[in-house]
C-alpha cells in the first residue's frame, strides 16, 4: 500500500494516477470527504486527515510501502514561516510513529538556498525530516510549467504577457506537474537507504522570451511580453490581499539572480519528457472552448 497526501492536487493526483496504472494499492489522504468518492471509484483507499493533524496521520501513513507527501501551498506566509514548522513538527511524529518502509517529500528547486524566500517553507520542513529513522527522498522540481495558466488571458486576449522572471533572455528550469507526478510514482517504488536528493526539469530550459515565442506559435499571432518591474511588487502583491510579499519577491529575485537553483546544476538533474510547447497547447485549447 502506497499513501499519497496532497491527492486532489495537481502532482499528488499524477503521482496516484501512475501508481493506479501499476497495479499499486494506494491509499488517498484528503482533508475533504466531499472530494473522496472520485478516488474511491478508481479503488483508492480513503484516509481523512488534516496536514498538521498527528493522530490522523499516524493512522494514515501505518501499514504502508511508502508515502508520498505532497503538502498544501502557502504564498503568504508568516514572517518565522511558524506553519512550515508545525507542518513539519506533525509530518515527522506522524512518520515516526507509523514507521512507513519509505518516505517521498515534494520539496522545491533551491531547498538548499540560504536566502530567506518563499521556498524556505520547504527548507524548513526538509530540515526536520532529515533524520528520520526510514530513508526519504527530497524531490526538488523545478518552477512549475502550470503557472503558465495564469498568463493565458492575458496572451489570448490582449496578446501579451507580464513576467515577474527577467531579464527576458534568462532561461530558467520548468517542469510540467505530469512529469513531477510519474518520477514521484517511480522514485517511491525504488529502494534506497538513509537520504537522497533528487532534482527534477523539463527537457530544456526555458526564458520569459521562449514563453512569448511559444504562445506566438501556437496561438498564431503575435505576443508581446514585458517585464514587470521590481519596484512595483510591493504594492501590487499588497493590492491583491498578501500581508507579507517579502518572501515571494525574494523567491523571484532568487531565480532572477541564480541564487535559486538545482544544488547539483543541471547536469545534475533528472529530465522530464514534456516540452513547453506539450504542455502549452492542450491548456490554449481547453482556454479556447472554455472561451467559446
């Protein structure tokens, strides 16, 4: 039996998926029983438990080949990130307790920085795992192709694109959550002992300035894309409710800048399958029936 929490979400649903097709028993930890039949249906186990709930947990992950963790966002956290760590606190109890033969964390490219930012969370949290008495993977992804969706109406509408990555010829490490989600399913039925890293990016690296060429492609017509600047980040996170931009902005500097990178660069990093282009076209179609 394989536990998967973070199952609704994008990398715990692929993770799930892949073992689903490899005819792996898997345990679903949701926090939500209303979402619970549409993974009851495809033969999951059902587990309820909140991510800092230890006694839920522990009766979650017991008995199982693995756990995959998968925990939820947080792009407005606390000034001493004080969620990360009674997230962390709770994960390892539980662990502890229930003895899984192994463990996949879901961590983040530049776990290893040392530069406060919004990735710290995962920093955090990896820090209190480090010695826990089963081996565990650390998968760091590179910055997620699916925040790409959050330009397509701009690009399909207005026909340009404002990115916070600059400059514009930068090329950066992506990935698509499909490909986060089947190396997941793989790296928690492999065996391994004490603690790993693996580190994880599409088949190229991409620049704000290939997303515009991308979207030009596909969508047929021109697509302008400009830089958003810095100065105005403040006011704008502000403006859309965060109490605490500080992170995010430093998580942003951290790519602009390199400091926010894959500890063994990327010669060291294990490749996904999925293309920009791939994973843009199928999300422009679905944009233009949904728009239609």
């Amino acid at each position: 039996m394989y536990a998967v929490i973070g199952i609704t979400g994008q990398v715990g649903g692929n993770v799930a998926r892949t073992l689903l097709a490899a005819k792996q028993p898997v345990r679903a930890i949701m926090r939500n029983q209303s979402k619970a039949e549409t993974w009851a249906k495809l033969g999951c186990e059902i587990a309820i438990a909140e991510i800092a709930d230890t006694t839920a947990l522990t009766a979650a992950f017991k008995e199982t080949e693995g756990v995959f963790i998968v925990v939820p966002p947080n792009f407005d956290p606390s000034i001493n990130f004080s969620e990360a760590r009674q997230i962390g606190a709770a994960l390892k109890s539980a662990l502890c307790e229930a003895r899984p033969a192994k463990v996949v964390y879901l961590s983040t490219i530049g776990a290893q920085a040392t530069q406060q930012n919004l990735l710290t969370q995962h920093t955090i949290i990896e820090n209190i795992l480090s010695d826990l008495p089963m081996p565990i993977t650390f998968l760091r992804p590179a910055w997620f192709m699916e925040n790409l969706s959050w330009d397509l109406p701009c690009a399909c509408e207005k026909r340009i694109i404002q990115s916070f990555l600059q400059p514009l010829e930068k090329k950066v490490p992506m990935v698509a959550t499909s490909d986060i989600g089947r190396v997941g399913a793989h790296l928690l039925q492999e065996k391994w002992s004490n603690q790993r890293v693996i580190e994880l990016e599409g088949p190229q690296r991409v620049s704000p300035n290939d997303i515009a060429a991308a979207f030009t492609q596909l969508l047929g017509r021109p697509i302008q894309i400009e830089t958003v600047p810095r100065e105005t980040w403040e006011a704008l996170f502000k403006s859309q409710g965060m109490q605490n931009p500080n992170p995010r902005m430093q998580m942003l500097d951290g790519f602009n800048e390199g400091w926010i990178d894959f500890e063994g660069g990327k010669i060291g990093s294990l490749k996904g399958a999925i293309t920009l282009e791939a994973f843009l076209k199928p999300l422009i179609e679905q944009y233009g029936q949904r728009a239609g």
